[in-house]
C-alpha cells in the first residue's frame, strides 16, 4: 500500500487550512454560495437537498484498517453515523456541517486521506480493478500506474479547470473489473506480440445523458510513456473540447463529433512533441513507486478445498456465501472475500459506524490490514487464507455483512436519487430496497444466478443504468415517478449500453416489472447461461412481449 512521502503530508495539510479560511469567509457572509461554489467543489464538498455532502477519495479503491477506522470516527462525530461507498470507490458523507469541514479534513489528512479533486472540472479520483496485486488472471499489478497517474494529475496546473470532469480508470486483468470502456481513459494492460506489458488505450466512454462505449485510440502503449500520452489526451480534449454547454463538453461529445481517427491523428501529433519530455517516466521511479505494491511474503499454506466443501456441506448459508462472494487468489491456498454491502436493513453501498469498526477489525484479523472498495458499491478482503474463511464468514454475518449475492440480482448498484440528491428526478434508494425485499430468498437468487441490477435517479447516470445488465431509469411525469428500462448492457470487456424496452412504469409496478423480466429470463434460458448471455440469444421481443404483452 502507498505511504505518503512529505510532499503529499504537506500537500493536503495546507489544502485543509487553506480550505478553513476560505469556510470562515463564507460563515462571515464575506463569500455568497455563488462565490464559494467552487472552492468547496475543490475540496469535494457539495450542497445537496438537505445538507453538505463531502466525498472523501479512496484512491483506486484501497484503504487500510487504520483509514476505515477513522472514516467509522468521522462517521460517529461529524455525520449521522454512517457513511455511503460509491460506484467512483469513495466514500461520502451525506449531513456534513460546513463550521465542521476544515476539522474533519484535517483528521482525513492524519491518515493519509483528502477530498481533493473529487469533484469539479478536473481530473477525479483515479479507479482500478478491487482484485489489484491478488487476481490470479492478472497481467500486472494496476495500482502502481493509479498511483502515478494520481501524482500527476493531482493540482495539475493546466488540467485543473477542464470543460467537464474527467474520469481514469486502469486494469490488469483481460477480464475488466473496473469499466474502463465507459471513462473519459480507460488503460487494459495486456501484452504484445513480444510479450511486453503495455497498455490499450481507449477514449471517450461515458453514460449520463449521451452514453458512450469508449474507443481505442492506441492499441499499445510503452509503460515509460504512460503520462505523456494522457497529457496529449488531456490537452487535446482542453484545447477542443466545448466549453459553452456542460451537457456537451465531456470528452466523449468531443470523440463522437470529430471522430475516433481525427481525434488519434489530434493525440499523436500533441504526443510527438512532449514523447521525450520529463514526462517520460524513469525506471528508477517506477520502481520506486512499484515497492510500495511489492507482493506480500505470504506464508505457506496448503489447499483447503476439501475442508471447505465439507463445510459448505454441513452449512448451505456459508456454502452460498462461499460461491458467491469468494474469489480466486494468485497465492495457493488464499481467496478473495468479498463483503456485500447490500442488505434489506440499508440503501446499497451505505455502512454504519460499527460496520467499518468490524471491518477494519477483520481486516487485521484475517487480510494483512487491508480492505478495498470496488464500484459496484462493495467491499473485499483481498488476501484471506482459505482455511479461515468460514470463520470470516461467521464474523461477518452476525454484523449484517454475509449477504451471499455478489453479482446476483440483489446486489444492487444505486445512487442516492431523490432522497438527497438536488439533481435527481425521482428516487433510485426504495426501489433497489423494495428488488432486494422482492429477492430476498437466497434459494431463489441464485437460482436465477448472475445479472446485474443499475438504478439511477437521473440521466446524469450516476446508478450506471447504461451498463446494468438490467438498467432502471427514474423519471418525473407530471409531478410522478415513472421507470424506464433497458436491457442489455455491461461494463465488462464485453462493454455495451443497454437498450430500452418501451415505456416507463409507475413506482407501483416497477418491481413486478423486474420480476417479470427474470421469470421470462428463467424460462428463455438455455444450460449455464447468465442473463447477458439469453439476452444476446434471444433479443429484445421476448421481454418486451412480458412486459407489454406485445412487441
């Protein structure tokens, strides 16, 4: 895990007093709300419907005990006692007290953490892959060029006021975990034909009002030149990008206008004249930040598949947890443990107080200190020794952190909706409650086994309903909430935007029409195939037949 060196102490210890000022000039009325808007934006703080919110970064989503334990503090003192882990791998505080901010970032800061750059016109918190440094099907460790890319464009002089927030986000693995293909960069390090690691770069992916699957623009990039490509990119999109019309000026309208092969031609030419610049990225300095990545010392430990189908066997709860929620390691005799944080008892990706504080605990019991937050609103303990895993999951339960349905239809993506959110049309929170109450059998969950479920509030997407598997969209008619929905997407390596069944639903009968596109899926679907994989077979016609009765 990357340790803070004295520039970054430094960095966000000023930041926080600078931020003091500038809160006592607003409480002194010497600033208005216009004029403070975007220097709170600075410090990631928003004015939602009812109170602050300030969303804290968890750079590509890893946090140490130490760092959970503090956010469960922040929680108890400055908040109502909880916190919500977003689809960016932040967390946010929702009823944050504006006196109490400069407070709350400065104890953030003690532990190597800030708000900086997660909102506003700029480079936002950097996202990758939640299996980092354990998956067994990685090519290399992502965190490593996060970590760079995050020194880079952190107070980045020339990128700090872009035509529209901009979003990074860097796998490892061929199998996406991280959604690279619906950012503003998305980077799949693969290997070339000589066998050397590099990265594929894609532009212009995107959802909120204008979704977008991004496009490749270099099939394969040299490591060393990492920044300097992204700077091309960047300027580019600075330069051209539309400044006159916030719904147009992400880099994806930009893309999409000029063209993929235009705006590749824009990039190389920028690229051929900063290639050799101090942006070249040293070996000395990749390996420098790469030791803070280094591969645990793991000690030896045999297979326990045995024992643990013994124990599926004589619990079925754990054996569903075990099939669901567990995941291959790299290191025999390791497994990933992945903590639902979608239950019937709170909105999806919100956890109390007490909830971090066990975590944190377990985190040190069982996984080297260390947790990570992925963006489908969940937790992991990546290095869990497979013979402790039924412990774990004993731990676990009686906090209300066993649910067994990572990836299945009750583990829900959300945004906050209508109930905090200014922007929002209708509320996203109680229909992904009222999925979970509907599917809250186990038996039945996974029976119908994986699908992804996205809800958003808004256009603005912020629920990922482009990409779910099954997207809802709520809207207001006449002063109702309706929900729209589309089937069909992912934001896997196999990216695509969902496509909409037809007309929207009233809140009332949102849910039965949920229930009605998996019993049609139930009947569709042929041995072993997932939700994706019928859809793809059969098409559109046979939900749109349940739904509507017609096609």
């Amino acid at each position: 895990m990357y340790q803070y060196d004295e520039f970054d102490s430094r960095l966000v210890k000023e930041r926080a007093e600078q931020f003091r000022r500038q809160v006592q000039r607003r409480l002194n009325g010497e600033l208005t709300e216009d004029q403070f808007k975007p220097l709170r934006l600075m410090n990631g703080l928003y004015l939602q419907l009812h109170a602050y919110m300030l969303r804290v970064n968890v750079p590509y989503g890893v946090l140490s005990s130490r760092q959970m334990r503090k956010l469960a503090d922040i929680a108890r003192r400055y908040d109502r006692g909880y916190g919500h882990f977003t689809t960016r791998q932040n967390i946010q505080y929702n009823w944050i007290q504006l006196e109490q901010v400069p407070d709350l970032l400065n104890e953030l800061a003690d532990v190597e953490m800030h708000a900086i750059q997660s909102s506003g016109n700029c480079i936002r918190n950097v996202t990758s892959d939640q299996y980092a440094g354990v998956a067994a099907d990685e090519i290399e460790d992502p965190r490593i060029w996060c970590e760079i890319i995050r020194q880079w464009s952190t107070l980045h002089p020339e990128f700090s006021y872009l035509p529209r927030k901009f979003k990074i986000a860097v796998t490892g693995s061929p199998n996406d975990r991280a959604a690279v293909q619906v950012h503003d960069i998305g980077l799949r390090m693969h290997r070339n034909a000589a066998g050397e690691p590099g990265f594929e770069v894609i532009v212009g992916g995107g959802q909120g009002r204008t979704p977008h699957i991004g496009k490749t623009i270099r099939e394969w990039l040299e490591p060393e030149h990492l920044l300097s490509y992204l700077e091309a990119i960047l300027r580019v999109y600075n330069l051209d990008g539309r400044r006159d019309n916030m719904f147009k000026a992400r880099i994806k309208i930009l893309v999409h206008q000029i063209g993929t092969d235009k705006f590749r031609q824009l990039v190389e030419a920028e690229w051929a004249a900063i290639r050799d610049s101090e942006l070249q990225l040293p070996q000395a300095e990749i390996d420098r930040i790469a030791a803070h990545f280094a591969p645990r010392d793991y000690p030896q430990r045999n297979d326990a598949g045995d024992l643990l189908a013994e124990q599926a066997s004589q619990n079925a709860a754990f054996g569903a947890w075990l099939k669901a929620n567990v995941a291959e390691h790299k290191t025999p005799g390791y497994a990933i443990a992945n903590i639902s944080l979608k239950s019937l008892t709170a909105p999806p990706g919100d956890i109390t107080a007490e909830q971090m504080d066990v975590a944190a605990d377990l985190a040190d019991e069982y996984s080297y200190g260390e947790i990570r937050v992925n963006h489908r609103q969940n937790l992991v303990l990546p290095d869990v020794a497979q013979e402790q895993l039924f412990e774990l999951w004993e731990k676990l339960a009686a906090n209300g952190l066993g649910t067994a349905n990572i990836g299945h239809v009750s583990d829900i993506i959300a945004c906050p909706g209508l109930d905090y959110c200014s922007l929002a049309n209708a509320r996203s929170i109680p229909i992904a409650q009222e999925i979970n109450a509907r599917f809250q059998e186990m038996d039945r969950v996974h029976e119908i086994g994986k699908v992804s479920i996205n809800v958003s509030g808004c256009m603005n997407a912020c629920g990922h309903h482009h990409v779910g598997n099954i997207g809802i969209l709520g809207v207001d008619k006449k002063g109702k909430e309706f929900y729209q929905f589309t089937l069909g997407g992912s934001s896997g390596r196999d990216a695509a935007l969902g496509e909409r069944t037809g007309r929207g639903f009233p809140a009332a009968e949102a849910v039965d029409a949920v229930e009605n596109i998996l019993n049609t899926y139930v009947e569709l679907r042929a041995a072993d195939e997932d939700f994706l994989e019928t859809y793809r077979r059969v098409g559109m016609q046979p939900f749109q037949e349940a739904l509507y009765g017609t096609a």
